[in-house]
C-alpha cells in the first residue's frame, strides 16, 4: 500500500502533486489526465498502482507490476508554448535522475530524449503527451514509469530495465521517492519558464553519448553520426558527413 500521509508529509512544492489523486487500477494514468476533462487543476498528480495498459513512446507498452513500482502523471493545463513541451520532457528525466542521485547514490545516466539508465539498463521512462487549442498547448501531461521494488524483470526487451531495488541491493519507500522527484521537477519546472540553459548544461552532463557514434532509428529510416549536442529547443544535434541534422524523434544506441 502507497501511504499517502507519508507521501504528504515530504512534499515540499506549491502545486505540483498539491491535488493527488490515488487509483488502485487504470488504463493508463496519461491516458485518464489527458481525457476526463473533470482533471483540470493545474499540477494534479494521479498514481495508480496498476495500469491495466501502461503506454510508453512510440506505441509501446509500459509493463509494471502491481504495487510495487511508480507509474503516475502529472498535468499542466497552463498555456505552453511547443518548444517548451520539450524542455519540460527533458527536465522531468533530470528530475528522475536528481533524485535517485540524491536518494540512493546511483550512477544515472540519461539517454535523449527521455530514458534514464542505471547501469546501462533502463530504470525509468518517460512520456510526454498534450492536447491543444489552436497554436497552444492547453494540456500537457508528462507520464512517468519508475522501476521502484520490482525484483526481476522475466521477458526480452530492447534494453534491459533494472530496478532501484536492483542496482541499491534494498526495497525503498515509494512515498519518499515520489515526493522527492515532484520536489526536484516543481523547481525544475520554475527554473524552464525563467531560462532553460541551466537545465540543459545539467542534462547534457549526465548524457554519456554527446560525441560518441551513434545510431538513430526512426520508423523505417536509420541515421549513423556522430551526437554532437541537443539544442537551445531539446532536440539532438546530428552530425553526418560536414552537416548536422536536427533530429525530432527516434531512439538512440552506439554503434
Ligand atoms: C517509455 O520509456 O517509452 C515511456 C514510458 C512511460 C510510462 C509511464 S507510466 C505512467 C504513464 N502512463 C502511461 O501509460 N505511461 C506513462
């Protein structure tokens, strides 16, 4: 059981996760604060412990087991500008990655645009999701999938996932954890609407593949060069040949 005083007590924001919504079992908590148009204060964290069909990027699913990971989102319905969408996207994994960091000592590394790795598995996920009016975006809802106590992972995946409970040899307190990365996101989350190149020079640090060769898969095309930066927007600079292309989407490996 997720003790939500515990949870409470520890939270030190002034809106993010103030209204908390806990749910035994959804379809997917991005999903539902995406939607139910009945969600709609700003900062509004709803956690299930089961998703009945978890979603991660690029129309893959987010499999966690009941009750002993995080898998929760958080909504923003102030009014934000695209190009702001991806910082945000990029704060939420540095948030992820300053509180195991800060918590449990992990080396974390973060992988564009969104993965955070421990070990070189994947401990945490992200996905990012809006609804918009006109040119703006009225909705935005960022979801995140932590691997918290869970203690094996039996099936085959792209990348290994791992577990805090895994790479810290102990099971932790959940409430301490979330509260923690919505501590780390609200300041987060300020710090962007002021100027985000502190926030990109702090994820760019814990992006181990900036020079390295690598390898982007996106839908049906595959682009080899060398990962030269991300940009003042969030978007990973390529470099191929003498150019440099700006690349959206897609998923990154070494090659
Ligand atoms: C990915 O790595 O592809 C992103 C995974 C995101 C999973 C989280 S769990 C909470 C929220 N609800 C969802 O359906 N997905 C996100």
């Amino acid at each position: 059981m997720f003790n939500i005083e515990e949870f409470d007590i520890k939270l030190d924001t002034d809106f993010i996760g103030r209204n908390f919504i806990y749910s035994d079992e959804v379809d997917s908590t991005n999903s539902l604060l995406l939607t139910k148009k009945d969600f709609n204060i700003d900062g509004t964290v709803l956690l299930a412990e089961f998703q009945r069909s978890g979603r991660g990027r690029k129309n893959r699913t987010w499999i966690s087991n009941a009750g002993q990971n995080l898998t929760f989102s958080i909504l923003l319905i102030n009014e934000i500008k695209e190009n702001k969408a991806n910082h945000i996207n990029l704060g939420a994994s540095l948030a992820v990655a300053q509180a195991l960091e800060n918590l449990y000592q992990l080396n974390v590394e973060l992988k564009w645009p969104n993965d955070v790795l421990v070990s070189k598995k994947k401990i945490s996920g992200i996905l990012i999701e809006s609804s918009s009016k006109g040119s703006k975006i009225n909705r935005l809802v960022v979801g995140i999938g932590i691997n918290v106590n869970q203690p094996n992972f039996p099936g085959k995946f792209e990348i290994q996932p791992t577990s805090i409970r895994k790479e810290f040899k102990s099971t932790v307190s959940r409430e301490k954890l979330l509260s923690e990365i919505l501590n780390n996101f609200e300041i987060i989350y300020y710090q962007l609407k002021k100027n985000a190149t502190k926030i990109l020079n702090d994820w760019r640090n814990r992006c181990k593949l900036i020079g390295e060769k690598i390898k982007i898969v996106e839908e049906d095309k595959i682009l080899n060069g060398v990962f030269e930066d991300i940009d003042e927007d969030g978007f990973l600079l390529l470099k191929v040949g003498n150019k440099i292309e700006k690349i959206y989407f897609g998923d990154v490996s070494l090659r």
